[in-house]
C-alpha cells in the first residue's frame, strides 16, 4: 500500500498589494506544491525552472473549484473510479496559468486520489518520471476539497449542494 499525503490549499494573495487575487497552492505534508516542483526542476537543470504560483479561481474559468479537483459531477460518479487528465495544479507566478501552468492527471479509486503524469505544456520534452505520484486519502482530499471551495462561494444564497 502506498503512503497517503496530507493535502491541504494555501490560500493568500498572489499579490499582496491586492488582497482579492486570492492564489490558491495545493500543500503536500506542509509543503507548498510550488516549492515541491521548484526544487526538483532544478535538480533536474531544467532551463527556466520553477516560476509557479497558486491558481486564482476568481480569474479564471474554472468554474467551482471542487469540480476543477474533483471531475464534474454530471459526467463522472463519484462512488465508482475515474481518471482525468491535464488538471492544472499551479499557475504562473504572473497570475495567468495559461501561461505556465503545471498540469497532472487526478485519479480517483475506492479511498484513493493520485496526483500523476506531470507536465509543463510549454516544456514538452521535460520528464517528470522522477515526481510523485502523489497519493492522497479519499476522505482527507475531499475534505481539503470541500474547506477550499468554501472560501471560493458567493457569501450570501450560497449553495449547500456544493459539498462533497
């Protein structure tokens, strides 16, 4: 059995003279994703290593942040087991993750979710074989979710549907 992360999201300005571009980082047993990934690219002497951030789920059409980290509700069932594939995990530093973003595939089993299959689409030739996968508990993942989708929901008239 593999070793189960704990996940939960940072979320803080991306820029802190505007405190409504809220970023929100993915941290793996306390460690913030983007340091995960800096370190390693640059072990790896990849040219232009790191130089990611938090995503911004206000800026960007995500649409509700659960689904972008949970698959849509309509089209996968979340009891049985599914895959999807280039999930953005970080943007860029500048704020767009278009721009460099650091994708991976979300695997979801029985108790499990795995982070997977790293990429940089604007490096297609980097390998990433060497980082992760990451395996996180079902519940704890959800659970991590669900907190940060909460700091993303309109405050007044919002939806209780939006647990998972």
């Amino acid at each position: 059995m593999q070793n189960s992360s704990i996940l939960y999201f940072l979320v803080e300005p991306l820029d802190p003279t505007l405190p409504e571009s809220l970023a929100a980082t993915p941290v793996l047993d306390g460690v913030p994703l983007t340091r995960l990934i800096d370190e390693f690219e640059t072990s790896q002497g990849f040219d232009a290593p790191g130089g990611y951030a938090g995503l911004l789920p206000r800026n960007h059409s995500f649409g509700p942040i659960y689904i972008h980290f949970l698959a849509d509700l309509d089209e996968f069932n979340l009891a049985g087991d599914w895959e999807i594939q280039d999930v953005d995990l970080l943007g860029c530093s500048c704020g767009d993750s278009d721009c460099w973003p650091l994708k991976s595939s979300i695997t979801k089993s029985t108790e499990t979710v795995t982070w997977s299959n790293f990429t940089q689409p604007h490096r297609p030739d980097r390998l990433y074989t060497g980082f992760g996968p990451f395996h996180f508990n079902l519940e704890q993942y959800k659970s991590a979710v669900n907190q940060l989708a909460e700091q993303f929901l309109p405050k007044a008239g919002a939806p209780e549907s939006t647990r998972l």
